[in-house]
C-alpha cells in the first residue's frame, strides 16, 4: 500500500507517495504561476491551483505498482479563496502575501483593533488575511461577495475539488475569526472588524477528528484511483511541515527556510496579555498549540540577490558568504523585501529593506554574506518574541529549500545559539500530511508516536560558542538599526500613498 500526500506551496506544488514505512518513493512537483495584475496584489487563478494539484496526482498514481491507502492533503495558508453555492470561483484567489488591502491594516492597527483581537485570537493580523481582504472587497468589488458563498483556504479548495464538501481545517480558520481557547468562531471578533455580515462565508471548520472525506466518483476516474477513499484535510503547510519535522511536542521548534521564513515553537499554554505578535494555531488534540512566525519574505530574498548579482544559484550565493568572516565586514541587511511590508514579529506595511554599511572595499562576497546573516537575525527575533520560547530550545529542525545549505544551517545555529538539524525527508510538508493522515485515519495513536516512528534525522550543526557571542552584538546592532529606520518607512509609505 502507499499513501499519496498533496502539498500546495504558493510556487510549487508536489504530490508524494510514502510507502509503508514512510519512505519517499515517488514524487511529482508542478509550478504555478502567481498573478500581480495591480501594484501589492497578488493572485492565482484557482482553476489552475486545481490542475496543477491534479496533474501531480496522477503523475504519482501512474508510477505506483500497487494500490493507494489514502490522500493526505496541506497547502498554503491564509489569503480569500472565495467560491459560489456551485462551489465555481468567483474571482482569482487572493494570496497570504497580497498587499491590497494594507491601508485598511493600519487603520486597524492605529484603532487598537488589533491589540483587542489578539486577547481573543492569540495572533496578529495583517493584509493577506480574510478579514482585511473581505474588507477590502467591501469597497472596491461588493458584486464578488454577493455571488460569494463560501471563502475557502487553499487547502479546502483543493479538498472541495476531491470530495465535494465545503470545509476548513482549524489552523486555516484559527487566524482572523477564531477564539483560540474555545477553537470556534467568535461573534466578538466578525464584531471588532465591522465584519457581523461575513458570517455566512464562514465555511464549517474541521476538528482534529473531522478531518476525514470521501474521493468523490467522477475526480476518482480522472485521477486513477478508486472511489470512496479516504481523503485527509491535514493542517496548513507551516503547521503540517512542523510535524514533519517532528516538532509535536511543548518546546520543540522548527524553522521552514522557503518562500516565507516561518519560525515555530510548539507551546502547551497561551498568553494572550503580552505585546501581539505572530500566530497562535489549534495544534492537533486540545491542549497543544503553535506560535508560528511566518515573515512576508524569506528565501525570496536569497533568489531576488541571486538574480542582482549575477550567479548561477543559491548554492552560489552559498559559497560566496561561506568566504567572508562574520559580520560581513560591517555590512547589515534589513530583509523586509514585500512590498506588503513585514507582519511577524511586528507588523508594519511599510517595512522595507535596507543594506547599511556599505563602501567600495564590499564585494559581492560581502553582499551574500549579509544576506544570510540578515534572515538568520530575523529568525532569533521571533524565537525572542514568542514569550514561550525555552531557554534555551533544545533543537530546532531546518527544512525547506534554503535548508540545503550548510553555510545557512551553521549559520543558523551560531546566530541562535540552538542546535540546529536537518531531517531525513526532502517534501517535509508532505511528511507531516503522511503523520496527520495515518492519525486521521486509525492507523497511528498520535503524532507524538508517529514522529518518533516515521521522522529520521539526516545531520546537524552545533553552535560555536564564539561566533554565538559575536551574533549577540549584531543582532543589538540590527535592532537599533530597524528602530531608527521606523520613521524613514513612514515617510516613504506616505509617499507611496500620495503617488498613487
């Protein structure tokens, strides 16, 4: 038997079949294409998602020599994948990382809406979330939301296509609408946001023992398999690539390196009074719950440098950087490259990069340099603004593209402080979709037991302890940098605002 499972990245999709002993044997990937029709929009048509997503099915079923146990779906998160009573698209899927609606954010955030919601939701909201986008639409296309009947996730788009049934996963609906402790939606919350008429888009949220559907008789024919089987709703990827990693219980910490840098510690208690930071995701049976980080930008800025500076790919970019002591010679990145700004562990729609130190004695060795050492800090600022974090964690797991580099790995752990390791499995996400359909399913007792049994470790990386007290000064020093640039981006985004 094997066990296909689905991971719908923003840019790559990819299918992955796990034998019996959850090791890879096929895996299918698929580009998608996101769509930026206007200056901070960001989109994709959901037709297209769904073929993609398809496509890598049959791809994998065709080069399976036995039968398929169950499908095990996760995908991106957040964003408005809003769909008719038919369940057609009524528009292009509006993205995580859309900007559009960021003016509304700030008056949010000038209102004290935000510090208010955070007490109920334990997370920070910001402008590729429903609330902001329905928002949005509200004012500038209120023909959508009356043909709109349900606003699906990613992942229940691609799950209504298998099954047929309109839903939504806990830790998609947890951010904006959810009371965190009662893990519903809140009325107080539809209230805060002006939103009590966007009830009706709320589709019916899966608990940890919902999560099961049946594949429906005319998707099973074009795919190849059979009807009836079962089809798993796994959490979104940030929390599924946790599991993946085998961070399932309280303190264990992964950081995904991809399109965003998500940083990640599992936490069996909230706290809902400190500053509002980040998010706080239900996480599998009560109890357990994930303060998850994921920035606007992450490896995007490590392809972004690699194009300006000429070189043939990251592993360049890589090498490069592994050349040059630490420090850069004096030269500091502020990675926030999204033109939607940064929204963890701050939120600021602003936010925008700055390389500081620069003279002619930098080369481009200096510039790769940087570049590393600047997403790293920005993965030690929000293990600090977790206000749960252990100290010090015992481990943190790398995974994602940007974990194939040594360099970057080490680099992590010397700027953190935290061992950090890698796993055996390249296709994390789907990894942990494989754990959460075995539990789903019967076939497992919990994800504890199944990490242990199914998550290999393929190495890891020590901090050096010198190299560590050098990064305690650089990261002060990157702190006092971003605060004194608060004001420029102020006035640049006031610009930006009059411009247009």
């Amino acid at each position: 038997m094997a066990t296909i499972c689905v991971d719908v990245g923003t840019s790559v999709i990819k299918a992955v079949a796990f034998d019996d002993r959850g090791t890879e044997i096929v895996v299918a990937r698929q580009e998608t294409e996101v769509l930026r029709p206007a200056p901070g929009f960001s989109e994709q048509n959901m037709y297209s998602v769904w073929d993609a997503a398809a496509t890598t099915i049959r791809t994998v079923v065709g080069q399976l020599s036995g039968p398929v146990d169950f499908i095990s779906l996760t995908a991106q998160g957040d964003g408005c994948w809003l769909v008719d009573a038919d369940g057609r698209p009524t528009g292009p899927a509006i993205l995580w990382n859309d900007a559009r609606a960021a003016a509304i954010v700030d008056r949010w955030l000038t209102a004290g809406v935000f510090n208010e919601a955070f007490r109920r939701n334990g997370s920070q909201a910001f402008a590729g979330l429903p609330n902001a986008i329905f928002a949005w639409l509200k004012q500038h296309d209120p023909a959508r939301l009356e043909r709109s009947a349900k606003s699906l996730c990613c992942n229940g788009w691609i799950f209504y296509q298998l099954t047929g049934q309109m839903a939504i996963d806990e830790s998609d609906a947890a951010v904006p609408f959810f009371d965190v402790r009662e893990r519903r939606y809140s009325p107080h919350l539809l209230q805060l946001y002006g939103l009590e008429w966007a009830e009706r888009l709320l589709p019916d949220v899966l608990s940890n023992d919902q999560r099961v559907g049946e594949l429906r008789s005319r998707v099973a024919a074009e795919l190849g398999l059979r009807a009836g089987l079962p089809v798993v709703m796994s959490p979104y990827d940030v929390a599924s690539t946790a599991i993946g990693v085998g961070a399932v219980s309280d303190g264990q910490a992964c950081s995904i390196l991809g399109t965003t840098l998500c940083t990640e510690i599992v936490v069996n208690h909230l706290n809902l009074e400190g500053e509002p930071s980040g998010l706080t995701i239900p996480f599998g049976p009560p109890g357990l719950y994930l303060r998850s980080f994921p920035t606007l930008a992450g490896a995007e800025v490590i392809h972004w440098t690699v194009s300006q500076l000429g070189l043939g790919g990251p592993a360049d970019l890589s090498r490069l950087a592994g050349n040059v002591a630490p420090g850069a010679d004096g030269l500091c990145l502020l990675p926030y490259f999204s033109p939607a700004g940064e929204r963890v562990p701050f939120l600021n729609t602003g936010a925008r990069g700055s390389l500081f130190g620069l003279s002619f004695e930098h080369g481009r060795e200096h510039i790769a340099r940087a570049v590393l050492e600047g997403l790293s800090l920005i993965i030690r600022d929000c293990f600090q603004a977790t206000q749960a974090a252990p100290s010090p964690l015992r481990a943190c797991g790398l995974c994602g593209g940007g974990a194939n580099s040594d360099v970057w790995c080490q680099l992590i752990a010397d700027v953190t402080g935290t061992p950090t390791f890698r796993p055996a499995d390249q296709e994390v996400g789907a990894k942990g979709a494989f754990i959460v359909g075995l539990v789903a399913v019967g076939q497992e007792a919990d994800y504890s037991s199944a990490a242990k049994k199914y998550v290999g470790i393929r190495d890891r990386f020590e901090p050096h302890s010198e190299r560590h007290a050098f990064y305690n000064r650089l990261f002060e020093q990157f702190l006092a940098i971003r605060e004194r640039t608060l004001p420029i981006w102020k006035r640049m985004a006031d610009d930006r605002a009059a411009g247009a």
